[in-house]
C-alpha cells in the first residue's frame, strides 16, 4: 500500500471530523479525540477550518456539574443543498434537500412534455423561480438531477433510450445553459431506488421496484445500485409475465409493466387518488382491480425473489397508497405461488412519501458531496 502523504493525511482528517460529527449529529472536541484516535491540536485545526467553510457550528455545551462546560459541534444541514426534478408527460416536480436529506421544499407545477426548447427554458424557469421562493442561496446549490424515464449515459449528460417521453438524444445542457447549476440526467427508478437507500441506509442486497406510473427497478448489491454492462440491469419491467400478453410500449407482448406498473391499475383519466378512495369504500369495480392487480404483482415478485434471494423494496407513486395489509396480502400471494414458502416477509415498504423519484434526483448530488470532502 502507498504511503500518505501530509496532504493526503490532513484531507483525510478533515473528511473523517466532518463525518464523525455528521453521524453523531452534536459532539464535543474530546468525543472526536476518543472516537477518532487523533490528536487534540489537530481537531483543533479542522474544527476550525470547519468552522470558516460553514459546514459546522457551535452547537451549545454539554452538561457538567464541575469546570468549564465542553462546546457541541453540529453540522449546518443547508450549508449545501441539491434540487431534484421528476420529468412526468403532463407535469414536474421539484424538490429541495438538505446535507441530511430532508426535505427544504416541494412544488409541482402542471406541462405537458414536449422535445423543445420552449419546454426546457419554461422547465428552467420554473426551477429558478422555486429556488428563490424557498428561498436557497445560489451559491449554495450543488447541482440539479433530472429524474426521467428512459435510459442514461453513463456520466449522465445524456438520453440513450427512451420510449415514454421521446427523448433519446437529449442532453442536460439543454437545462444547464438557462440555470448555470451542474445538472445529470438520471433514470427515474435509480432515483426512486436512491430515496430508498437514503431510507434505509443498512439494506445491503435487495431489488428495488418502482410502482410509478410506469413501472420501474433496480439492482442494488453491497448499498449500491448497479447499472450493468450497458445501463440496462434493473430494467425489469420488460420481463414477459404473461406471454402473448398485452403490447408494451416497448414493442413486445406481455411485459410485467403491462401488469404492474401504477397505470396499468387504472382506467383512462383516472387517478390514484380517486382509484383507493373508491377501493376504501368498498366499490367492487376498484376490489376487484386491485386484487388482480395484486396477483400479477405478486407473481412478478416471485420470479425476481427466484433469482435473486434478498429483500424487495416496493415503492414510486403508488407506495403511499399501500397499507400493512397489502403487504400482508402480497406475502400470503406469494407463498401460494413460490417453490419455497417463507414465513417471514421479505417485502419492504420503500418510502411513504410521493415525491421519492424528485428526492432521489437531488440526493445524488447529496452523497457526491458527502462522499468527497
């Protein structure tokens, strides 16, 4: 192994103080003396440089009977904030996070997509106009992540695929000329998958599934998201479930999108609002929907537990709706259909919240922060 260098040992030090007080939320200079094996005089010297950065600050005293009380340090969750847009046919959204993930602010503001560059300037706009209401400092803004559907280049600057919205081609410059932020284009389900990483931040192996409007997946092995060869692994909504079956977008017959994508649930102009309001009264047309729904979600699941035996997430637009006993109800499915039946569940509710494609956009932009101070 290479020998530090001084430089390299004192970024080291600066990164290790920064994430010590971040996980520990508020924490003393003899806490990270203890906690981190390093010297008083050079915790000293960062916390300082911390301090001047305005990544940190005094944080109160802790309590002592005796002598001078020690000062807390905390991290400044918005020394540093990142914008996450989900790019929908007929609407976006944007949110606002914070260093710690949460969220600052939401809007969602009704377009209809279309390739042009009155779109993008009228996009921007709207980006610009929420980050002044928040209100959030320009200069503190780490960059702006596109949530879309269809496939990303690598490095995120460009559409290689994309049926839903027509955009195979389409860079990010198109919106970074009219906002001057850093912007990525990043895969709808990754972002989803991303909030539910942030969620869970112990989950190691698990298949996440994105029950958007359009369904959607990822791969996720050792907590993180694996692209694949090509981009392409996790884009399990072009499995066949039921062959001959209805025609894709895609082109093909029988995709598991046709079955268990949110869309797929409800009839035309319908919402999924009004869809689980008139389930929750007990309308027959809606329990027997979503009950077939169900089965094709459950069988869909079984395949992919088969092949690979970890936990599923479940989340996009229509995890909010779902309740503990449709979970319930998709175990008990699933136990009926499987070669193993498992006792246990191994279904996990991705996220409660709505805007978890917008929150993961911005998260990117988050953890490469985190990841290089």
């Amino acid at each position: 192994m290479d020998k530090l260098s001084l430089t390299d040992i004192k970024k080291k030090n600066y990164s290790d103080i920064y994430h010590f007080i971040y996980k520990n939320h508020k924490t003393s200079k003899q806490s990270i003396v203890q906690g981190l094996q390093i010297s008083l005089p050079t915790v000293n010297q960062h916390l300082n440089a911390l301090l001047q950065n305005g990544l940190i600050e005094k944080s109160g005293q802790l309590h002592s009977q005796v002598g001078r009380r020690a000062n807390l340090y905390a991290i400044i969750p918005q020394a540093r904030a990142a914008i996450g847009v989900e790019i929908l046919k007929n609407s976006i959204s944007i949110v606002a996070v914070d260093l710690l993930g949460k969220e600052i602010s939401s809007q969602c503001f009704h377009l209809n997509f279309e390739n042009s560059d009155a779109y993008f300037r009228q996009v921007s706009a709207y980006i610009l106009e929420f980050i002044k209401n928040a209100p959030i400092p320009h200069q503190t803004i780490l960059g702006v992540g596109f949530g879309i559907q269809g496939l990303v280049s690598s490095d995120g600057t460009q559409m290689t695929y994309s049926k839903i919205l027509d955009t195979e081609g389409l860079t990010a410059q198109k919106f970074e000329k009219h906002l001057d932020l850093p912007c990525l284009f990043i895969h709808d389900s990754e972002c989803a998958a991303e909030s539910a990483l942030w969620n869970f931040p112990g989950i190691q192996d698990s298949i996440y599934l994105s029950l958007g409007h359009h369904l959607g997946g990822a791969i996720i092995i050792q907590g993180k998201i694996q692209q694949g060869r090509t981009g392409k692994s996790g884009t399990m909504e072009h499995m066949t479930l039921i062959p001959n079956g209805k025609k894709c977008y895609c082109g093909q017959l029988g995709c598991a999108e046709c079955y268990c994508s949110a869309d797929a649930l409800l009839k035309p102009r319908e919402t999924l609002k009004t869809f689980f309001q008139n389930k929750d009264v007990g309308r027959q047309d809606n329990l027997n929907r979503w009950k077939e729904y169900l089965e094709h979600l459950a069988m869909f699941i079984n395949n992919l537990h088969l092949v690979i035996d970890c936990t599923v997430i479940l989340g996009g637009h229509l995890a909010p709706y779902m309740k503990k006993e449709d979970f319930q109800s998709l175990h008990q499915i699933i136990q009926t259909l499987t070669a193993f039946p498992e006792e246990e569940s191994f279904l996990l509710h991705g996220s409660p919240y709505p805007d978890s494609v917008a929150t993961g956009a911005a998260l990117k932009f988050i953890k490469g922060f985190l990841d290089g101070i």
